[in-house]
C-alpha cells in the first residue's frame, strides 16, 4: 500500500504514460462545503459545483481510456447532515440521472450503483435502474456511483447474503473464500481499485471501499472537489505511475 500527500500547485505539471493507466479509480468527492463557505455561498451551491465537476472529470477519463471509475457520492453517514443539504443532493442526483438517461446513446457510459438504495425515493431508484438497465450492454468506461453507501454496510450485507443462500441450502460456509465473498459485495464483477484519490486535504478512508482498497495506491491532495482539475488527476496518475506495487511481497 502506498500513499501519497500533494500540495496542490497550480504551476506544476505532471507526465502521465497514459499506455499505462490503472484499470479502477476511485476518488473520495470531499470538499465541497468548504469550497462553498471559502467563497460565501451555501453549501448547497457547493455540491451543485461538485456536481458539475464530476461530470467533467468523468468525461475526461472516458476520453483517456480508464476502464473504471467509482466515486462516493452519499454515505450512509450523510443522512445526518441537515435536511435541506441532503434534499439538494438528492435533487442534483435526480437532475444528473435524468439528463445522464436523455444522452445515455450519445456518451455511451455503462454506469452502476453501489451501495443500499431502498431508503431513496421511489423515483430516483427507478431512475438508478433504468440507468443500469439501458447501459448494461455500453463498452468502455464503467463509472461506478457510490449512493447511501458505507463500506462496513456493505460487507454486512454481503454477509446476510451469504448466509441466506446458506440457510437456503445453496452453498456452505466450507466454500466461502475472498473471490465467493466478492461476488456477494455491490462490486461483484468490478476489479479491485488501482488508486484511491480523496481531495480536500483529509487523509482518510471514511468507510470508503474498505474490501476492495486492501492493496490500492493512496493520493491525497488539498485541492476542494470542485476544484479538482484534470491537471491534478494527471499528478495522481504521475504519482501511482511511481510506484512499485508489490501486494506484499518483496
């Protein structure tokens, strides 16, 4: 496991062999309260920016080949935060589904959901499935969206999981290794992030992927989400790029 702290710098530029990108990335989209309260706005024009940024960075990583992208969007943690925060973040989920839908064809983005979506509304888990459903068949880049997820949820679920299809006879404990347990996981089917990027200068997982990031490249920065720029993913892809991953061995 490697990590990474950047001071961001807006004059430095970094070199990127984008032969050779890490298949998975996933990126924490912390910081934009701040960014909003750093300008004297309300936190909620600071997820609309967050939001907008995220289709930005999204977009780019299609266009650079990057087979997975995974960002957290709502933990399970955020149903705390005053209720007028979270309806707008519900609101921007509904707004970037819905528009996502009506270009799906053009960008051809498979896209899917991880984490616990029955306490969302009726109408944004149909406009979660039918995204699934009309770009189940897109090649390219999967973007995967983290929505009332935490990552110890999500292993006790997968832990229900697998002891249900126990009780029902179809399976045994005796069979259960790390690959049976992953596909009982949301990201049944995803590889393994490569590089885990969180913005806004904290150094932590919060509850993020906690499975799968067992053997992930770390990247932080001071850069707020909104203000992540393509040039800052460049210098998480230069800093993991420097790395040796060795998943424990010599």
């Amino acid at each position: 496991m490697g990590m990474f702290f950047h001071k961001s710098s807006k004059h430095r530029s970094a070199s990127v062999d984008f032969a050779h990108l890490p298949r998975h990335i996933a990126i924490i989209m912390d910081g934009n309260g701040r960014w909003a309260k750093k300008r004297g706005l309300p936190r909620t024009a600071g997820h609309a920016a967050g939001a907008e940024n995220f289709r930005t960075i999204a977009t780019y990583c299609k266009e650079i080949g990057l087979e997975y992208l995974t960002v957290y969007a709502f933990s399970t943690e955020n149903w705390s935060r005053p209720q007028e925060e979270v309806s707008a973040i519900m609101g921007l989920l509904k707004q970037y589904l819905v528009e996502a839908i009506g270009k799906m064809e053009r960008d051809r983005v498979k896209m899917k959901f991880f984490g616990d979506l029955s306490p969302l509304s009726q109408e944004l888990r149909d406009l979660c499935a039918q995204t699934e459903e009309i770009s189940q068949h897109y090649e390219g880049v999967q973007v995967n969206i983290c929505l009332n997820y935490g990552g110890r949820d999500e292993i006790l679920r997968g832990v229900r999981a697998f002891a249900a299809a126990c009780a029902a006879g179809e399976t045994a404990p005796g069979f259960l290794d790390e690959e049976t347990f992953g596909q009982y996981l949301d990201s049944a089917g995803v590889p393994d992030p490569d590089l885990v990027i969180r913005p806004s200068g904290e150094q932590r997982l919060s509850n993020f992927l906690l499975w799968q990031s067992a053997y992930a490249e770390f990247y932080f920065t001071e850069a707020l989400w909104p203000d992540f720029s393509k040039d800052e993913l460049h210098r998480a892809l230069a800093a993991y790029q420097s790395r040796s991953r060795r998943f424990g061995g010599v």
